[in-house]
C-alpha cells in the first residue's frame, strides 16, 4: 500500500467515501456532489473510496459518472490520516451509516491526529444508535413519539401483538443503526409487524419501534460547535407511507416546501429544539434535525438527528441552507472551518 505524498501548498482535504454499510452506494452520489462543489484553488483535494470489503483506495473522479467508484490504488488507511494532520490537512468523512457515521471512523482519526468533519466519537455514537439517542433526548426533556427498543435476541412470538397494542396500529420497526430509512418497515397488522421485525433484525441486532405520528414532518438543518446556529426549516410531503429512500436519493414523489410553511414562533420554537438536542447529544460540525409537528396535540417531537445527512443535490440539509443564504460551496468551506477549530481546541486538553 502506498501514502499518499503531494506537492501541493494547499491544505490537503481528504474526502472519504463509500464504506461498509448499507448505505454504501449514498455515500458515493454524495461525495460525487461535494467533489463538484469544493474549491480546488482552496484545498488540495484527495478523494478516497472505502469498498465494501473495507480496502481503501485513490480514485480518479470521473466528471462524467454519477456517482464515484470507490475502487482505485490501495492506500494505507493510517499513514494516510496522519500524514494529512501532520501536513495540516482535514478529513471529510462523507460516510452515512455504522462503520463511518457511528464514531468507529472518527476514533481513527482522533488516533491518527487529523481534523475532520463533524461530531466527535461519542456525539456520532450516540446520534447514530437511535435507542441511545432517545434515552439521552428524553434525559434532557426533549419530547419524542412513544417508543420501544430492545435486542433482536428478545423478539418472541408475541412481541409483534405486544407492540400494536402498546403503540397502537400502525407501528414504524427501524434498525436502530442505520439511516435513509435503510430497513425501514411500516406495519399495521401482526403479520406485517413479524416481517417488519425480522428486517429490521437482518441489518442491525437492535432494532426501535415507534408510534405512528399524525401531523407533519418537518426537519431543520444545524451547524456549528459550541455555538451552533439553524437553518430555516423543510417540510416533507411523503409520497408514500413514509419518506422513503427513494425519495430522498432518487427524486421520488415527495414534495420538499423550503422553507416550511411556519409562522414565526412555530420556527422559532423549532430552532430552539434543535438547538437544545443536538447539545444533548454532544453534536457538532453540523446535523440534519428531524421533528414530527401535531400542531393541535403536542407540539413538536424530535424523531431524530442525523449528523452526517445526504449532500446532493435534492438532499434536505443543503437546500435548507440555501434557503437560508449558505451557499454548497461556502457550506463545505464552514464545516471545514469548524473542524480546525473543535481540533485546536481538544488539543488543549491533551496532556502529553
């Protein structure tokens, strides 16, 4: 395997993508996206594709392709990284899903010394695993749908009875690791809620059941450190039961209204809660904040924050901040920014 050695005065900015989750083939339209958008006369810019094997290697973007093939020359993942730190360089993770987004990812580059985008390795950990996310949302009092979690191992003949008469029908069953609503399953009968639970336990061993919500789903998009800032907000009109991945990476039939059609306090009411869960679970850089809206019943509830979200074109976390002023590529710009300084500022608290 190689290390990767340029001659370029620009700070190195390695983008990672592809990966071994199912949410693999994401991250690639991603990356493809923010590659087209990243300043090449700011950064010197080295893509890197993660196979699902989990070899990595350069790539040589081609302009014309869809998406980026993570295949290319292997690359030594370590050396890699911490040539870029000791060269002043910073990592874009593109990552979505466990062994990218999860903090296993970022525990590396902590290791390896190098800045990188987005939320630390508990805020990712915790963000990520939707059980422990909402056991730390409802320690800090941030309202949520009722909800189950439990390992695959607990599942018996009557847990799928069991939920519909707790939860009432219909029931959403989601891995509790995984994202762009990869394993998925909306269900209403005891058959359905079987088959919902057997899919969501062949992509995770933990899995999350929730209440249906009748109301709107609206998300907000945050970025930032320890001073984090919103968005205006976006309402999603599913075209389906739920919306779902095609929707949201194949221009599905969702209609996306930015910004929501809000009045001022519903905002800022919104942005507070954002605000108030994405420093309950210790996120920073950026996160897409995901609520349910029963404007007659309870108000705003958090579904969930996702702190790696889509970046193409149709994405949600992007186009908020377009509505709101944020340019792409003054976005990518940002995120960068902050990841110099959560990095200079937790290096004041390594003792060597």
């Amino acid at each position: 395997m190689n290390v990767v050695t340029t001659s370029s005065p620009l700070p190195r900015l390695v983008v990672l993508f592809g990966g071994q989750s199912a949410e693999h083939d994401v991250s690639c339209v991603t990356a493809k996206h923010v590659l087209d958008a990243a300043r090449s006369d700011r950064y010197d810019i080295v893509p890197v594709g993660i196979s699902r094997d989990g070899q990595w290697s350069l790539v040589s973007p081609n302009p014309d392709a869809e998406s980026l093939d993570p295949s290319g020359e292997p690359v030594d993942p370590f050396a890699l990284l911490h040539e870029t730190g000791q060269s002043g360089g910073a990592v874009l993770p593109l990552l979505h899903g466990p062994m990218g987004e999860d903090g296993t990812l970022q525990g590396m580059c902590e290791m390896a010394g190098v800045p990188y985008v987005g939320s630390g390795v508990l805020g990712s950990a915790l963000a990520m695993d939707k059980i422990a996310a909402k056991n730390a949302l409802t320690a800090a009092g941030v309202p949520q749908a009722a909800w189950f979690g439990f390992n695959r191992d607990e599942i018996t003949d009557a847990t799928a009875g069991n939920l519909l008469r707790e939860l009432g029908s219909p029931i959403f069953v989601k891995p509790a690791n995984m994202g762009s609503s990869v394993g998925v399953s909306r269900a209403e009968t005891v058959e359905e809620a079987t088959a919902a639970l057997a899919l969501a336990a062949s992509y995770d061993e933990w899995i999350v059941v929730e209440e249906a919500i009748i109301g709107r789903e609206i998300e907000i998009s945050v970025l930032g450190n320890r001073n984090p800032r919103t968005s205006l907000p976006g309402e999603i009109v599913a075209g389906a039961d739920f919306y779902t991945y095609e929707d949201k990476y194949h221009d599905g039939v969702a209609k996306l209204l930015i910004p929501a059609p809000l009045d001022d306090s519903e905002i800022e009411e919104m942005q507070a809660m954002a605000i108030q869960a994405y420093r309950a679970l210790r996120v920073e850089g950026l996160a897409r904040a995901d609520f349910f809206y029963e404007p007659a019943g309870r108000g705003w509830l958090v579904n969930e924050l996702n702190t790696m979200p889509g970046f193409t074109p149709i994405s949600m976390y992007p186009k908020m901040w377009q509505a709101s002023g944020l340019e792409y590529s003054d976005l990518i710009d940002e995120l960068i920014t902050l990841a110099y300084e959560r990095h200079g500022r937790r290096n004041t608290n390594t003792a060597i």
